[in-house]
C-alpha cells in the first residue's frame, strides 16, 4: 500500500478504494483493475469482514484470487473503518496490506494513544495504517454519524505522533446518498496541504462532481473511497432484470447484468481518478 499511494501523490492521481461485498464485488474490482492496468485497493469494512466469514478467509481468498485471475498490477487488501485496535492487530495477522484505525469518535488524544498502537504493530508486519479526524457524516456498516468538520490542529498533531502512512481528514464528505450539494471544505484542505507531506484519503466520494474530485486529488488526496455509486449501479441492474424477466431463476441469469454494471462503474472510477493505466 504503501507504494501504491507514494506514486499516486507524487504524480498527483487517486487510487481507488472499492469496498467489496463478496467474492463478486472482489473479482470485478480485480478483473477491471487489471484490464485498465490501475493499481486498486480492496476495502472490507469492519461490520462485512464477519458477514463475509472473517478476516482470514477474506485475505486468503483474496490473495488465490489475485493467483487465479493472474492479477499482476498492485491490488491491496484493506480494512476500512476498524473500530477497535484489537480488529486491526486481528487484520494484520490474518494477511491484510493494509488497515484504518477510526478513532474518530474519541478525544484526539485517545485517537492519538489508540492509532500509535496500531502503527507499532502494523508496521512492524509491514502493514500501512491509516487514521481520521473529523467525522465523515451519513450512514456507514448501519451506524450514523453526523458531520463535522476536522479540526487542522488535530490533524497535525495525530500525523505527527503516530507515524501513519495515510490521513482522512473529514472535510464535508459524506458515506451514502448526499443530501443536496456537497460542501467539502476546500480551503481547510489547502491549508492541511501546505503543513502535512502525506497522502490524504477521502471518504464518501460516491456523488462528488468530476470538478470536486479533481480539486480534492490536486490537493493530494492519494486514495479515494467509492462503495455507494457500485452499490447503486449494482442494484438497479439487478432491479430491472428480475422486473423485466419475472421467470428468471437461474443465479448466473439473474447476476450477470449486475456483474456487468459493477465492471463499468469500475472502470468509469479508475478513469475518473487518473488511475488508468499508470500500473
Ligand atoms: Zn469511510
């Protein structure tokens, strides 16, 4: 991971996160990654890692995947949100590349104590680690959380006393539906640009305009996280299937339009965020 976002800062592109539901979210972000040749990062948040059988199945079965589909760009496994430092360590044992601590929801210095926790022992097994401040609003795994703005002090202090490879300073985005226009704190970013040399991480970016997106990567944002356009997409195929063919049963008829519609969300990210090809 940690390769994968020094490139995209430095020549100031974003690697997309995709957040998996299943081994077909997981193979249509592998299969679709290597034929753009664009590195990608697989996210599993906290809550799907036990809907999905655990965190050593998902990393096992994402690893023969990459075997399987002879995936040879760089595609990393990611745990998106872990909610406790005991999920991360769990992670990082069982094969992850990556791992979130969102001690966002704590005072900054429990978030400060909790992350540096994570960073001894994730680097230690040579995993990234990635942290917030501020808190990305909607809803989330189920859970709501309201917005609120990152507080820049903050964010200098938790990148300073932790060592974290990757910041998500919460700047107006939202995971899930926005309710009317997005209003991402622009001029909070450009000031956290010209005091952090590290990659930034946006959140909820399923919704933000092609403008948005490209202000918030010229503003180093390294690694920004799609899961709700896939998942629209990936419905309303499904949707209009069954509507259109009532009679339909056999599961490889019902899924393959949403299959496809989640190949060309796919790609039409990886395009949008400069990904494309630079694997
Ligand atoms: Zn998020």
């Amino acid at each position: 991971m940690y390769n994968i976002l020094n490139d995209a800062f430095k020549k100031r592109y974003a690697v997309p996160q995709f957040n998996t539901n299943g081994m077909i979210w997981m193979e249509s972000i592998l299969k679709t990654a290597k034929k753009c040749r664009a590195p990608v990062i697989v996210g599993t948040t906290d809550k799907i890692v036990d809907q999905l059988g655990g965190f050593r199945l998902l990393a096992q079965t994402f690893r023969l995947m990459k075997e399987e589909l002879n995936v040879t760009v760089p595609a990393v496994l990611h745990l998106d949100h872990g909610q406790a430092v005991e999920r991360c360590f769990e992670a990082v044992d069982a094969g992850y590349d990556s791992v979130m601590y969102d001690g966002s929801k704590l005072s900054i210095e429990d978030n400060v104590e909790n992350t540096k926790r994570v960073v001894e022992y994730a680097h230690r097994n040579g995993v990234t680690v990635e942290a917030e401040v501020g808190s990305v609003g909607g809803t989330e795994d189920g859970v709501y959380s309201d917005m609120l703005y990152a507080d820049l002090n903050e964010c200098i202090q938790l990148v300073q006393e932790t060592s974290i490879d990757s910041l998500a300073p919460a700047l107006g985005s939202v995971h899930g539906k926005y309710k009317g226009e997005p209003n991402l704190g622009f001029k909070e970013m450009e000031k956290l640009r010209f005091t952090l040399d590290i990659p930034f991480v946006l959140h909820g970016a399923s919704g933000i305009s092609d403008e948005e997106l490209e202000k918030t990567i010229s503003y180093g944002h390294a690694k920004i996280n799609y899961n709700t356009e896939l998942n629209i997409a990936w419905s309303n195929a499904l949707r209009k299937n069954l509507m259109e063919n009532p009679e339909l049963h056999n599961p490889m008829e019902v899924l393959q339009p949403s299959k496809d519609a989640l190949n060309q969300t796919i790609e039409k990210v990886i395009k949008r965020t400069g990904a494309y090809q630079q694997a």
